[in-house]
C-alpha cells in the first residue's frame, strides 16, 4: 500500500486532516504554476522547471501556515471571559 493510501486508511474524520490538505494543494499548485509559466514562456523545460521549484517551496510554506493557522483558531475559540478578570465595581 503506498504511503499516501496508508496514511489516508490510518487517519478518520477527527484526525488532522493537514498533511491529505498540503498534498492536493501541492497538486493544484504545481498544475498552476506549469500552465502558468508553460504559457508565459512556451517552454515545456521551463514551465516544468519553474512547476517543480516554486510550488515545492510554497507547499512547505503552507504546511507551516496551516499549523500556524489551526493554533490561531484553538487559541481564538477561548470564551472572552478567559481573557478579561472581572473586578469589583466600587460606589
């Protein structure tokens, strides 16, 4: 079994689903990026090229961004109770 359908076969529904999100925006990204550049230059070499490199780069980029992002989202779900102490009004 590859690693892709053991990884997906090991992991249910509440398990972090970034790693299966990182990889099918990797496959978008570098389908982009080849037509992209594949356009621009007419260059089946230099699309390839430019496919390979700046969506590797990027996909890593977004891996971190998502972790970033999940940790963002579990500290912004504190109730604002959590973040203001309540004192006493005087009068």
């Amino acid at each position: 079994m590859s690693a892709l359908k053991h990884y997906v076969h090991n992991h249910g529904k509440n398990v972090d689903q970034s790693m299966l999100k990182t990889i099918t925006f990797a496959i978008t990204h570098f389908t982009v990026a080849f037509s992209v550049a594949y356009l621009l230059t007419g260059d089946l070499l230099i699309g390839g090229l430019i496919a390979m490199v700046e969506p590797a780069i990027n996909t890593v980029a977004y891996f971190f961004h998502e972790k970033m992002w999940a940790r963002h989202t579990t500290n912004s779900t504190t109730t604002p109770e959590s973040h203001f102490q309540v004192t006493p009004q005087h009068g």
